[in-house]
C-alpha cells in the first residue's frame, strides 16, 4: 500500500488474500497531508470491517523500527487496531496460516 498511485485494487487484493486464508505482510500507507490517502493500521481495521470481516478473528502483528533500538511489535486482533496510531515505519502481518509441522498433528 504504500504508493502514490491509488491502492483501490490492492485493496481488493488485500481482501481476496483474507478470505483465501492466506497470510499477508503489508506495509501501510501514510499520508498525513492528505487524510484521504492516509491508510495506516486504523484505517485498515475500519477498512476491512466495513466490508464484512470480522475483525475480532483475525491475528495480526504490528512491527515498528525494524532493527532499530526503538524497535516494538505489536500482537493482537485486527479489530484492536482501530483508534491506534503506529509510525510510518511500520509493517504489518497478518497471520493466518497454520505452519505444516508434526508439531500440529494430533
């Protein structure tokens, strides 16, 4: 997402990936001169539950400053995100997929 051009299809791209089950890194959008265009964690949350999903089920993990000293990561749902405010040098990753391992074998 993070572009100049319009991210309207990446958007749906993003949606098929959810609901194909698929685990997505995605590194958000800011715009903070023009809020139209602004598409960071907040935004994406309200983004995919005003378009049917349920945000309460899905994993997600927020990292900042990647290899630096100020580096966070954030775990939750993604309906946690709504109303948080993360840096621009931020990525996020959505997790869905279950790792193939004996581990998970009953």
């Amino acid at each position: 997402m993070h572009i100049s051009t319009s991210i309207e299809e990446k958007k749906l791209e993003l949606q098929k990936a959810l609901i194909d089950g698929f685990s997505v890194i995605l590194v958000p959008r800011p715009w903070p001169k023009e809020p139209s265009k602004h598409f960071m964690q907040s935004e994406i949350a309200i983004y995919l539950r005003e378009h049917g999903f349920d945000t309460s089920k899905i994993k997600v993990h927020v990292f900042e400053f990647l290899t630096t000293e100020k580096e966070t990561h954030f775990i939750g749902k993604v309906k946690d995100l709504e109303g948080k405010e993360f840096s621009d040098l931020s990525v996020m990753v959505f997790d869905q997929t279950k790792l193939e391992s004996y581990i998970n074998f009953k």
